[in-house]
C-alpha cells in the first residue's frame, strides 16, 4: 500500500536545503521512493514541506527513522529546525 513521508522544516538557506535533498535522491530511491515535492508556505518562504511518495509503510518509516535522514537534516544547513515528520498512510483519493 501506498505511504508517504511529510516533513516540515524552517529553514534559512533554501539553496542549500535543494542540494541536500537532491543529493540523497538516490537513497530515497533505494528505499522505495516513488518520487517526492517539496512546497513552501505562501508568504513565507523559508518554511518548507516536503512529501514523499513511497511503495510501502514499512520501506516510509525506515526511512523516517533512518541516521543517513537526520544526518541530512543537519547537513542541509545549522539553522535546520525539523518541526514535524511524519508517515501517512493513503486511504482515500478523489476526483475534486
């Protein structure tokens, strides 16, 4: 079944957190990642959420919990403040 991860950042440097995230693509991959977006909060652009499509809860949650995640986080800059990740299972999808 279908999971994701959300994540939720505030963040100082969005350059740097697009490198990082981008240079662990190929982890993510590994770890049944089907592909991810990332979104910024309208009016305030250093307030990032991140989803991440994954082929099971179980492959979402190892990453979730993963060091090479954290390490990541603090790679991406100091001021990196992690204020939410989460796994979601889908349930429901609609047209509208």
């Amino acid at each position: 079944m279908t999971a994701y991860v959300l994540q939720q950042f505030r963040v100082t440097d969005y350059a740097t957190f697009k490198h990082v995230y981008l240079d662990d693509l190929e982890r993510r991959r590994r770890l049944g990642s089907r592909g991810g977006r990332v979104f910024h909060a309208v009016g305030d652009e250093h307030e990032i959420t991140v989803l991440i499509e994954y082929d099971s809860a179980a492959n979402a949650h190892q990453f979730a919990q993963s060091i090479e995640l954290q390490e990541a986080v603090k790679w991406a800059t100091s001021d990196v403040v992690p204020q939410k990740i989460v796994v979601l299972e889908e349930l429901l999808q609609s047209e509208a």
